[in-house]
C-alpha cells in the first residue's frame, strides 16, 4: 500500500463537518470559525512502547490517541470541533490503518469531531493529534482559577487504568475485573459533555492524566494556593475494590497511577446541589475529595488522619 | 532536566503575539481569530534517520520543522499566525532543547507566529508541528485550480538539497558548492511572501515537497489537466551546476529529489509582466517551465524534444 492510498483510506474512513471548507487532499485545510469564538487548542502525541503497550488493537490506539485530547479539551470546557491526525507506522499496514480509523472515528463521531488534516510517515509507530475548538470569550476553565473554601472534585473513578497495567503485567485479578479495567485504560471517555457544563459552575479545571497528585499540583501552583485531600474519599470502581483490595496499594494508584483522564476541578460549596443534578444527568459520579486552602501545597491524609506519603508525585516523562 | 523544565525552557525561548489569551501552561491554549477570516491549518512530521539525518544539528532540525509547516500555508497563500510544536526525544538533553528552539525560533520571529502549546514526550526522536494560519474566504491557492494554457512556475532553484544528500554521503564536490546546497536542505525558505502575492495571480499552487514531478502530479490530477515541462527551462542553482555537471543527473535530482520546498503554480498568460515585477521585487527567481494542457498526465522534454523517463516520480513513504 501506497503513502496516498494509506491518505486515501484515512479521508474515506472520516467524516466531514459543514465548517470545513477544504479538507485531506491539499497543502492545508481550509476551516470556518464560529464567530465571537476562541480557539481552542491542543496537541499529545502517544509513542509506542511509553505511551501505550506494543501489539495494543489498532481500534483501541486510534480511540485512544483522540480520547487524550479531546480530554484537554473537556479540561478547558470547549466545544471539540476538528483533529489533525500525524501518523508514523513502520509499515505501509492497512489493516492497522483501518482498525486505527475505527476506533478514531467511533470516538470522532460522537463528539462530531472532522479529521480535516494530517501527515503519514515511515517510522517508530508514533501519533501525534493536534484538536481544535471552540469556547465564548472568557469562559474557559483554567488552571488557576482555584479559590480557597472552594471544593475540590473529581468525576469517574481514579486508578482504573493504571491496576489495569500493572494487574496485567501480573495476570493477577479476576477475568471480569480485568476486563473492565482494561477497558478503562484503552477506551477512556472525554468528559466533554463534564467540561461544557463546567463552566457555570467550576472555578478551575485540569485534566487527571499524569496522576491525581501531579496534576493537582499544577492547579495548586497555577492559582497560588494550596488544598487538603482525604484519600479515603477517592473514588474506586468496583472492579479496583476487588482487584486491588489493599487500601495502601489501591490508594497509591489513584493518586500517582496516570491515564484517569478525568476531570479534576473545584467549586464554592454552594454548588454543591448543582453538581449532585449534574452528576445525575450525566450519569458520572462527582465526587468531593477534599478543600482548597491558602497554605501552599498539597496535603493527603488516610482515614485516620495521618499523612499519606507518595512514592512519586506522578507519571513524569525523562525521569530515570 | 524534568519534562516541566523542559516545557518550561521551550515557553521561555519562544515569542508571544498578541491574539494569543492563553498560552503554553494550561491543558489548551485560547486564541483570538481575527474576524472574517478562514482558517489555514497543516501538520508534518519529520522522524530522524528519515526526514533528517542522525547527527543533524538542533538549530537545523528546529528551523526546518518549522520550515517545511510554513511552507504549506505558503502554497495556500495564507498568513501564519500560531504553532504547536510535539517533541519527541529520547533523553531530557537539554543543549538539544536549546539548539532546536534557537533555530524554531529565529525562523518564527521572522514570520511572527507565536508558539502555543505541544507535548514533550519520551521516545525516538522525532518531530510533529501544526501550524495555523490565516486566508480571507474563498481567496486561498488549491491545487485544483490549474487551467488549461496557463503557464507553470516554479519559484527559487531545484534539486539544491537532494545534491546535498547526496554529495554528503559521497563526500563530493567543492566545499563552497557543498555548503550553499547543505544551507539548502538545512534551512529552507519557506516562501511565505510569494503566497501571499500569488493570492492576486496564479490560478493553482503547491508546496514542492516530494519532487517537482510528483507534486505536479497532485495539481494536474486535481485540476483534471495535464502538462508539458520543458526540462531545460527548470530553474538551477549555481553550487548545483557546479556540484552535478551531468544534465542528465542534474535533471533527475530536480524532478524527483524532494526537499526543495519551493512553490509550484499556474498563471494566465497575461500575468507574466507582473510576476516578472514579483520576482524582482522578492529577490526570488519564479521561473517558467511549462504549460497547462488538456490531455492528462505530466510530460517532461529535454533540450532536443525527447521524452524524459523519471526512475521514480518522488518521494513517498512506504515504498520499497
């Protein structure tokens, strides 16, 4: 298979969108914003190997690869609008191309994502998503706007994808628990719909995708304040409960694991009815875990008050 | 060097504009789109051992990345505006970081686009850019508006940097030709300012990437046309004349070598004066080299008439 006949198989398995003007086939694309909007943008890139397992499913990298951006995007409370998708393969392998446009398209179409442009090329299996879109001026959640007595919340249940990884490294756990574990880890859900909802009543929102601890570092840091967290409120899937029963061991992945891609966010308590509704509509736990306060840094303690200690704040790329 | 020290030197190296609200920091970037205009958006990947050389220096690899980005919102007469820079890096080097956003950088002043946002990651290394730019609506240069009996240009000289390889792994030639076609591969041009005057006068326009052949390939099958191409007429260089005497050699890098990064376009007849103006203006040769026809296909003539057979029309990915 042909570098243009592996192009042409990916426009034939995307869709289009009526504000894309020109789209695969010509230097660029040609793209029609919104008026009165901002852009919003954001571009990840998943590397064999670091990023995800060598011999993943094709389906699941391309959901994947779409899935970690469009995360951003939830994060800033956009509406996804386009993807640029740069794909490096080793081989010219249409079945991995068709099985990787699956799952990308699958997630595409649900959030009415057009893939309006890209790059294939030979070498190390790679991707790199650039997403685009779209928010009204000021808006956005961003990392710092965390204010102290606000609440701090997270959705879904953390930990999920990083058991899965290492329950496989292992073969340890029950099939089912398994299963829906890895599923976590290769097929997570953009809280897009999280993110727009968001914006009415979240002061600041980051994406989980480093860890718990990590990321909220980054939130803590970006708004000059710090927060207190109870790990006995983290919120576990069942299938975490029952694949990892140790409290420590289950503890220490939900907040170091990575991969959540959940949102983290914080509200003034009198949001509190609001986000039990939103959290009803929606069908995804929001659960309170702990309190902003305006001494710096973050403090997690166990169920009996004591202060829980992290192995590593979270996943960190060039750390030996 | 932690990857937030990372992310932080390339924020500290790169330039801000002002329709960017928010920048490298947060899980997206925010940006203001000037009202009324469409938007221009590429991305190429460059992996080392493929599109560069082991050994290739940071400044160079960081001025070409870019390059060859702004070299397709060239060929669509668009005004570049902002970048999102994936790097993928096997070590946290930070001399690399530093050389590769010297030479990122240097090129982005000139052309003012302002980097913001990316993805630092660890792996083999390897490069993604999008670009963004900007195009009032309906005025942008596709590849499918050649007409039949307009003339074919090329801009600047051809087959520079495919010499360049290939005296480097032959170690051939004068030092002095060596260099001027080693600046070519290295740091291209992209032909912003060209673009942009083309949007008044050609008729269709592509960025010669792959190969003057291959990529007229593209135009002809876009525009439904074929073309007749003087090869005596295409334009060379003089450290190429110099570096490949043999015409025959010397014709073959210009057809099918790649890297050259000038633009290809059709024009009316009746714009030749202005172009010439143009050329002098820009201090940049735009050559004629042939004609648009009716019949399909791309027909290449030396001096005595004689068809010239390509050993391979350019480059392409995944070909054996």
């Amino acid at each position: 298979m042909s570098e243009f006949e592996l192009i042409d198989l990916i426009r034939r398995m995307s869709r289009g969108r009526p504000d894309v003007r020109l789209g695969i086939g010509d230097d660029a694309s040609l793209l029609y914003v919104p008026p009165g909007q901002e852009l919003v943008v954001s571009t990840d890139t998943l590397v064999e190997g670091v990023h995800f397992r060598v011999g993943t499913k094709p389906d699941d990298l391309g959901w994947k690869a779409l899935a970690v951006n469009l995360s951003d995007l939830a994060a800033m409370g956009a509406v996804p609008g386009w993807a640029l998708l740069a794909l490096t393969l080793p081989h010219a392998d249409s079945a991995f191309v068709r099985g990787f446009m699956r799952g990308f398209s699958t997630l595409a179409r649900q959030h009415e994502v057009a893939l309006v442009g890209g790059d294939t090329t030979r070498g190390p299996l790679a991707v790199t998503i650039t997403v685009i879109g779209f928010a009204p001026p000021k808006r956005s959640l961003l990392r710092s706007g965390a204010l102290v007595g606000h609440d701090l919340y997270v959705s879904g249940t953390l930990g999920d994808a990083a058991a899965a990884l290492r329950l496989d490294r292992h073969k340890r756990g029950r099939v089912a628990a398994r299963a829906a574990l890895r599923a976590r880890l290769d097929r997570p859900e953009p809280r897009v719909a999280l993110g727009l909802a968001l914006r009415d009543v979240a002061s600041a929102a980051i994406d989980i995708s480093d860890g718990l601890a990590a990321d909220l570092g980054h939130v803590l840091r970006a708004s000059g304040v710090g927060a207190h967290v109870e790990a006995a409120l983290l919120p576990a899937s069942e299938a975490l409960l029952e694949a990892v029963p140790d409290t420590r061991a289950r503890t220490d992945l939900q907040l170091t694991g990575g991969d959540d891609y959940e949102l983290g966010f914080t509200a003034a308590p009198r949001h509190a009815a609001a986000l039990a509704t939103l959290s009803r509509r929606l069908h995804l736990p929001l659960t309170r875990i702990g309190t902003i306060e305006s001494r710096r840094g973050l403090r997690i303690v166990d169920a009996s008050g004591r202060r829980v200690a992290l192995k590593r704040a979270g996943y960190e790329h060039f750390k030996a």
